[in-house]
C-alpha cells in the first residue's frame, strides 16, 4: 500500500504514520499547490467510544524543497491539542453535534499552524484551529458535510488549511498483491495460480469504506517555488520527543529532549516495495539527503526480479534486462531525482544530482482538463510522478515502470514486454466509495461508523 503500516515499528505506531501524500496544483485554483499528507491508516468508522484522531505528542510536518538540495526550505508544522469538556461521561458525544463548538461535543481536539524558513525561522501562522469532530453517524452529527466545511479555514497569510478525518482515497488490492505477488486480472498466469485461476479475476479495494485523518493545505504557488527553478520536491514526516516519561495518566507524563522523526514519506510505495524489510524503520528515521544509502535497492528492484518468475513467459524481457544487470535509470529518475529534460517532450520535474525521495511536481505543467488516472505513462503531464493527484492510479504506474515501461525512455533499444501495457491493478477511482471532492480538501466525507457495514 502507498504507506499504511510499511515498517515493522511504525506499524504498532499508527497516530503518526504517514499515510499518504498528494502534492498538485490545484485544478479549480490554479495559482496555488495543494498539499495533503494523511496518518493514521485503516479506521474502522464504528470505533465508539473512543474514535480516531491526531495524536498530542505528534508533531506532523510537511516540507518543501525548492533549489534541489534535499533540504526544507519550506515546512509547515502541525501541533495538536485534545480537550475534553465533561470528564463524567464515557460518551464521545452527549447529543447532535450542529456547530464545531456545540456543547455536546465532549471530545475536541485543535492545532496550531507554524511556518519554518530554510534558516530555522519559525512564524506561527494560527493557533486553536477546530478539527472537525470523527463521522460518528446521522443522529451524532446530521450534517457532516456543512460542518466539515466549516471547519476549512483561509488564513491570513494566504493559505487554506483543513485537518480532520477524511474518507481513505487510495486504492490498492491489498489481499492480492501480498498474496506472492498475485494480480487478480493476470491471476491465471501466476505460477502457483495457473491450476487454481480458470481465469482472470477482479479486484477488490482492500482500502475502500476505511477513514483516515488528512493535514490539508493549498499554498500560493509563489510562495513555495524557487527562485531558478518551477520544480518543488514535497515530503512529509512525523516526530516524537526523545524521552518520555510515564506517570500512569497522560497529563502527568513528562516528555524530554528534541523532536526524533519516526515517520516520512516522499514518492509512495518506495518504503513498501523498494526498501528491504530489515531497513525500512532506519529509512523513516532518516532524512531525504540519506537516500543515496538506498539508491542500489531503486537500481535493482526486487519486484523486478520477482515478476518474470512469478508470471513465466509474461516478462521474457524484463528477464533478460534483468540476467544483465543493468541498472535502472529510469527509476532512480523517477524517485530520486525527478525526470531530466529530453526524456519526455515539454516535460521535466529533475530537481539535480542529488538523491532523495520527494514527490517532485513542476508547477509550470496546468491542470488537466481530462485527467489521466495513468498520470505521465496516460500522456498527462499533470499525474504521477509530476506530483500526485488523489484519482492518480499509482498502483498500476508502479508496476508498469518497474515492468519496464519507463527504461525504455533511458534505452531506446529496449522493448518493455507486451503484457506491460495492460499490467494494472485493476482498480480505478471509481472503486471508493466516498466520492472526491471538486474543491479542497478533493478526499471525500468520511465514512459514518452507523451506516458502515464492517
């Protein structure tokens, strides 16, 4: 999955594990990006009384790199505070909660905004922002989507910021694809699958009716690029102090020493099929300017490796590419230093020589009038890897250029396998349930945990 639960540590951590990340310029405001990082996977909706939200002890950051070094010279910090107004209930909620202030809301949480230069100056932005409450169900709060809304705020400084939980946009079949690898609409061409699959199947969004919590914001876009260069590069991350101290009751906890990142992400699925399982929690802890140390993993994948063994006959040459050990260019253009110019026509998002996973987005390329869910590889300049857009079908642009589709732009004289050009997952947008938004935040109203059927 694009990052939900891709580490063995992170995992058993969930308040602080990046989810997702989207960075895009926005197609109904134009002028600006939109960025929106996502933590805290898979929830169940019906999770009373205790439902999900962000975590206090979290400090959550979205950073910008604009002249290509692999350092922020944009982060924009997120800090949460919970209240809790009636401390002789159990309940989430006592009646109809109508108003992000309403009386019968027991269990509020706000957060401040804090903007940091690429010289450490910090400037608080706002403090006591309202989250909009969890969709507990339509008696609980009969108009999510108005207060969702009205909890979607302009700032003075220019930005629009949302944070709050969101319907889960990604979509992946999870049970296939670490089910050995297995592609339910290539099922019956796996090398275990040819007895057990008469045919090709379809697939199922393992992610779909799950909820997640989203740090929304749309930025001028003037105010994040560079001067020499339209191309940004956008991570996201999450921290925990050092030390902390337990007293049996978290406000008596005592928490010491400075922030340790235990969460990032650039590029998804880099963390979840790039990176060796042994290494995967020492990558989150790292910043971007240490992915040189990973770069051999992006050269000689391991999923490369494994699709002409799993599906014999399929990627006969992507096998042979393979047997010479030729390194993968193309992917290390793709995740690590974004696509130079003279690869694909009127396009680059390349950043320079140094090696670091950012979602790297070229805020010269408009919006699509028609979007391409295939992104680059669909021919829309606008989609994945130029940024990522919340219908971009990264899933199947992974398989593809890991199959060889991309090489061929660094290698005229390699032809990808014809079984690329349809590889997919099988899934598209349509398969959430919740519908996008056309505006800010895009991700759809959450699932309410009264009508959900798990």
């Amino acid at each position: 999955m694009s990052s939900h639960r891709e580490a063995p540590e992170i995992s058993k951590d969930p308040v602080a594990d990046s989810t997702d990340l989207y960075a895009f310029v926005s197609p109904d405001r134009p002028d600006t990006v939109t960025l929106i990082a996502n933590y805290v996977p898979l929830q169940t909706p019906a999770s009373g009384p205790n439902f999900f939200e962000f975590g206090d002890d979290v400090l959550y950051e979205i950073h910008v790199d604009n002249n290509g070094d692999g350092h922020a010279d944009v982060t924009y910090q997120f800090r949460f505070e919970t209240k809790v107004t009636n401390e002789n209930t159990f309940l989430y909620n006592t009646g109809p909660i109508e108003s992000l202030d309403s009386e019968n809301w027991n269990r509020r949480q706000f957060y401040s905004i804090t903007k940091v230069d690429g010289h450490g100056n910090a400037r608080v932005l706002a403090r006591n922002v309202p989250c909009p409450p969890a969709n507990v169900g339509p008696l609980s709060i009969p108009d999510y989507k108005g207060l969702a809304a009205d909890a979607t705020f302009k700032l003075k400084t220019g930005e629009k910021v949302f944070a709050g939980q969101r319907a889960e946009g990604f979509f992946v079949d999870l049970g296939s694809i670490f089910d050995l690898g297995t592609l339910r609409p290539f099922q019956n061409l796996h090398l275990l699958g040819q007895k057990a699959f008469q045919k090709a199947g379809d697939a199922v969004n393992a992610t779909d009716r799950v909820n997640v919590h989203s740090i929304a914001l749309q930025v001028p876009i003037k105010d994040l690029r560079g001067k020499s260069s339209p191309v940004i590069g956008v991570w996201t991350s999450a921290s925990r102090r050092q030390v902390r101290v337990l007293h049996g009751h978290n406000s008596d906890d005592v928490y010491v020493g400075p922030n340790v990142q235990v969460s990032r992400l650039g590029n998804p699925l880099f963390n979840e099929v790039i990176v060796p399982m042994a290494k995967k929690d020492l990558w989150n802890s790292l910043p971007p300017t240490e992915d040189k140390n990973f770069v051999q993993f992006v050269e000689q994948p391991e999923l490369a490796q494994l699709l002409p063994v799993l599906y014999p006959g399929v990627f006969d040459n992507l096998a042979a590419l393979n047997k010479k050990k030729t390194p993968r260019a193309d992917l290390v253009a793709v995740l690590l230093t974004g696509i130079p110019e003279g690869l694909i026509d009127g396009f680059t998002n390349s950043t320079g020589e140094i090696q670091a996973d950012m979602l790297r987005l070229n805020t010269h390329i408009k919006p699509s009038k028609k979007e391409n869910p295939l992104g680059v590889l669909g021919g829309d300049l606008a989609g994945f890897p130029n940024g990522r857009r919340v219908k971009d079908d990264v899933v199947s642009i992974a398989l593809r250029a890991v199959a060889g589709a991309t090489f061929a732009l660094v290698d005229k004289k390699f032809k990808p396998d014809d079984a690329v050009a349809i590889l997919e997952q099988g899934l598209s947008a349509a398969d959430v349930t919740s519908p996008f938004l056309a505006r800010f935040p895009y991700l759809g109203i959450p699932y309410d945990g009264f009508n959900n059927p798990s």
